[in-house]
C-alpha cells in the first residue's frame, strides 16, 4: 500500500532552517510527484510547490521563491523541503503528499508540525 | 495566480441533508479540479479528482460537476461520519491552488 512517512515534530528559533523528510513506499517512486502542502493553526491548506523524483526538477509557488527548496533522493525514495529564514507565520503542518496522474493530489503523509518560536 | 473561491465558508446541516459546496476559479481551468476532507487532526483525503471522478472508495453519495470556473460537490444524504472541511483545489498550467475551505457542522 502507498505510505508516506515524514520526519517527527521540529521546534526552531526564528531566521533558522528546517528540513522535513518524506519516505514514499508501496509504488513506484519515479512514476509520481510529490507535493508540499502546509496549514497553519486554525487555517486552510496552502500550496507551496512540487518535485519530480525522476528528473529532480521543482516548480515552486512564487510566496516561497528563495527561502525552499525540494529534493529527492532516489536510492532511499526520500523527498525533502527545506524552507530557510524562518518566521512565526511558518508555524504549520507540512505535508507531503502524492501527485496523481489526474493532477490531484491522492495520498498524504500523516504531517510534521514545525513550530517557529524565540 | 489562480485564486479559488469556495462558499459558503460554513454550513449546518443534519443528518440526511442535502449539501452543495461551490468553488470558483478566477481563471478558466478546464476540468483541473479536485475536491478533499479533512477531519481535525488528519491529513486530507481525496474524493474527487478531474471535477467528477469519484476517487476509489469513496461513497457514492460524493458527487462532483462543473467545468471552466464554476464546480460544485454535492453530498446527497449528509452522515455523521461526513461532517468535516472540505477544499477545492484547481490544478492549471501545473500550479495548484486550494480554496479556503467549508466546514460542514452539524445543526
């Protein structure tokens, strides 16, 4: 079955950076996107970009140019964000999520909280 | 950038109801549109994906239609399992976009 398993909690002081961890299993990883999608406390779902395991290429959403960056690593069928210069508006659950052949976005990672505090 | 607009923000129904959730795009976007729930505490779920096909496992009462800017979900016999927030989300020119969310409640 497809999972998804993302790193644990991340607890940081503003202008640090975090990296959050995604390992896909139970399909064929070079096939599918992967997506992050993040939402802050109380709020709705915020797009923030999309990676291509195959070609390692990214397009990300124009609020997060310069301070994100999506990665893969093919051999253990892991994808990574990292998101720079951090702020308390960062505070959020990351997602990843899987990109469908449809363009939607069909399996979740269970979310990692990162929390932006001094 | 696309903007989607869902409405109404929320809704109280009972159970057995009828809900329609409506999502405008700002822009046309063919049939690019997905629908999702999610419960406190969870990850979204897919229900529906290219405006109306029902995602495997879905009940059937979960129906999509609509096409260029305007889309609706309809739950047709509202459960108390289905009381939830719901997002749109429109994919165009490989630039995804969620709407802001209905929170179906219970009345």
């Amino acid at each position: 079955q497809v999972q998804l398993v993302q790193s644990g909690a991340e607890v940081k002081k503003p202008g640090a950076s975090v990296k959050v961890s995604c390992q896909a299993s139970g399909y064929s990883f070079p096939t599918y996107y992967i997506h992050w999608v993040r939402q802050a406390p109380g709020q709705g779902l915020e797009w923030m970009g999309i990676v291509n395991p195959t070609r390692n290429s990214t397009t990300y959403e124009q609020k997060f140019q310069g301070r994100v960056t999506m990665t893969r690593d093919t051999s253990t069928t892991t994808v990574y964000m990292e998101l720079s210069s951090l702020r308390s508006e960062d505070t959020a659950i990351y997602y990843c999520a899987r990109g469908g052949l449809a363009e939607e976005i069909d399996y979740w990672g269970q979310g990692t909280l990162v929390t932006v505090s001094s | 950038d696309i903007q989607m607009t869902q409405s109404p923000s929320s809704v109280s129904a009972s159970v057995g109801d009828r809900v329609t959730i409506t999502c405008r795009a700002s822009q046309y976007i063919s049939n690019w549109l997905a629908w999702y729930q999610q419960k406190p505490g969870k990850a979204p779920t897919l229900l529906i994906y290219a405006t109306s096909n029902l995602q495997s496992g879905v009940p059937s009462r979960f129906s999509g239609s609509g096409s260029g800017t305007h889309f609706t979900l309809t739950i047709s016999g509202l459960q108390p399992e289905d009381f939830a927030t719901y997002y749109c989300q429109q994919a165009k020119d490989f630039f995804f976009t969620f709407g802001g969310g209905t929170k179906v409640e219970i009345e």
